[in-house]
C-alpha cells in the first residue's frame, strides 16, 4: 500500500518531468545572457538609489558608509 508521501510524489511526477525538459530546452547562451542581464538591471538600480537609502551607520564609525560598493 502507498503513503501519502508515495502518493503525493507520484502525481507531482509529471509536471515535475515536463519542466524539466522545459528547462533543458533552453540554450545555455539564453539562460547565460538573462542572468547577465538581471545582474546588471540590478546594478543600475542599486546605483541610481538615493544616498540616504544606500547609508548606514556601523558601530564604533562616527560618519556614516555608503553601501553601495558592499551591494
């Protein structure tokens, strides 16, 4: 007799299956080239911030450190 468990892996079989293969469909180029692209919006995003949100104080520093080059 199956588990729950057994029972629950064996529906999620399927669709589990089917986007793996989605997913190996992709090139390896495209999937390089958003990743890439992500990583840069990102970037911009974070240095177009405004610098009292990119600020903050650590302890025993009295001015405070832009955290933009740590991001």
């Amino acid at each position: 007799m199956q588990t729950l468990a057994d029972f629950i892996a064996s529906i999620l079989r399927g669709p589990g299956l089917w986007l793996r293969e989605l997913s190996l469909a992709i090139p390896m180029s495209v999937a390089r080239g958003f990743f890439l692209l992500y990583f840069f919006i990102l970037l911009i995003w974070v240095l177009r911030m405004k610098k009292s949100a990119t600020s903050g104080e650590l302890s025993g520093i009295s001015k405070p450190v832009d955290l933009r080059p740590y991001a």
